[in-house]
C-alpha cells in the first residue's frame, strides 16, 4: 500500500497531530474535555503518519479510527471561539476527509 499513500496524505496526518498537540497544551487545566479529546487524536494521527510511511498493511484499518476520532475532537474545539481550538477543528476536519479517500480508495468498509 505504500506506493498508493502520498506525501500529502502524511503532512495531513501531522499537521493535525500538531495542531492537536498544540491545542491539547493550549487547553489544559480550563478546558479538560478539549485537551483530552486534542491528546486522543495527536496520538492517532501520529500512529496514522508512521503506519502510512511505511506503508503498513493496516492503514485502512487505523484510518477509519482516526475518522470517529478527527471527528470528535473538531465536534469539541469548534465550541470554543479560541484560534488554538479553531486550528485544530479545521486541522481536524481536514485530516478526516483525507483519511476517508483512503478508505475509499482501500475498498474498506
């Protein structure tokens, strides 16, 4: 699979990851349920970025994860008016689709 996934698709994954660490740091202490959310879904999408470099036989399996989790953390920040959370719920909101053309590309259901 790993000829199939693209650069693009990895950036994805971090910049959401990063935007979600960001966020998850900006948040703590005020906003628990943020920053829980944020720390959940950095850590998958750092996952996402490695099993994509290497091109793991997996991918569609972590993405679909990473589509529930996107979607929850942007579902989160988008509540709160602060940059650091809107960053991060469009970050969010990005990297989801992006790992929905993956699945459709990868025939998982």
């Amino acid at each position: 699979m790993a000829h199939k996934i693209s650069q693009s698709s990895i950036d994805i994954a971090v910049r959401c990851a990063y935007e979600c660490e960001h966020c998850a740091d900006s948040c703590l202490g005020s906003m628990p349920e943020c920053a829980r959310l944020c720390i959940d879904c950095a850590q998958i999408c750092w996952n996402s970025a490695a099993y994509m470099s290497r091109g793991s036989r997996f991918i569609p399996q972590i993405v679909k994860s990473c589509i529930e989790i996107c979607e929850a953390c942007a579902k989160e920040c988008e509540k709160h008016e602060s940059e650091h959370c809107q960053k991060c719920a469009q970050a969010c909101r990005v990297a989801a689709e992006e790992y929905r053309k993956i699945v459709s590309v990868a025939g998982v259901a």
